[in-house]
C-alpha cells in the first residue's frame, strides 16, 4: 500500500499568533506604536495628536483592512505598479541613414508568377449519365459520338 501524505490546506490564512492577530499584524501595529512613542517624547501633546492620530490611523489600516481579499498593503503595492506602467505602448522605430538607404538600394520584389488555370466546362454530363443508367441503356444521349448504349448500338 503507498504511503499517505497530508496534503497542506488552508495555506493562505496567515498564522495567528496572540489571538486573531497574525504575525504580519502584529509586527505592523508595534512599527506603529514605535513611531508614535517617539512622536510623542519628541512632540508637544497637541502636535503629537494632531500628527499621530493620521499616523495610528494608517497603521491600524495597513494591519487589518483588506480589499479583494488582499491585504490592503498588496493593494497598494499593485496600484502602485499600475500606475507606474503606462496604459498604452507605442513603438516608434526611428531608421537610421544606413539603414534607409539600404531599404532604398534594395530591388522591387518580383511580381508573383500567374497560376495558370484550366478552364471549367460549359456544362456538366452528369444529369445525361445519370439518365442513362437510370433508363438501363434505352437513352442514348446526344449525338456526340459516344456510344452509351449498353448493347453497342446507337
């Protein structure tokens, strides 16, 4: 009998580490409150609420909101990306002198070569011979002197 294997599940929910709090939040919310600690030894108090609140508020955002089921950090990082990429490529290809004046040196192609073609017939002798199998060989068909009798006579 081959061997079981537990196949990994659940691989993209992040480890929770002190209660609903992943290890990525957590290191966000502690970067969060250093910048703030050090605001507020270096600030006065209203300065620090005034700079510190928008600060507290961007770093609870980056540590738990999510949209489309990323994180809002991925959001950012891809609406950067799409921004820097512009929306619409254009090649501009510039010839140089040598090259122009090699496409100028260069000979016509020749023209293609006609495809000569049988002509078609003016009409089809498949309703004739049709009729004639048909009749069993009583019809004999037009006078163009093939005999389509079965019997040999005309």
């Amino acid at each position: 009998m081959p061997a079981q294997y537990v196949v990994p599940q659940f691989i993209e929910v992040e480890d929770k580490i002190i209660g609903p709090i992943s290890v990525r939040q957590f290191v966000e919310l502690m970067v969060t409150a250093m910048i703030l600690f050090i605001l507020y030894s270096l600030l006065t108090f209203v300065t620090f609420l005034l700079i510190g609140i928008p600060i507290a508020g961007v770093g609870f955002i980056l540590a738990f909101a999510t949209i489309n089921g990323q994180a809002f950090h991925l959001f950012l990082l891809n609406v950067v990306v799409t921004l820097k990429k512009p929306g619409l490529r254009v090649w501009y290809k510039e010839l140089s002198n040598a090259e122009l004046r090699d496409y100028i040196k260069k000979a016509p192609p020749p023209p293609p070569a006609e495809i000569l073609s049988k002509e078609r017939p003016a009409g089809s002798r498949l309703a004739e011979l049709s009729l004639v199998v048909n009749t069993g060989g009583v019809y004999a068909g037009e006078d163009d002197g093939l005999d389509l009798n079965i019997d040999g006579k005309k």
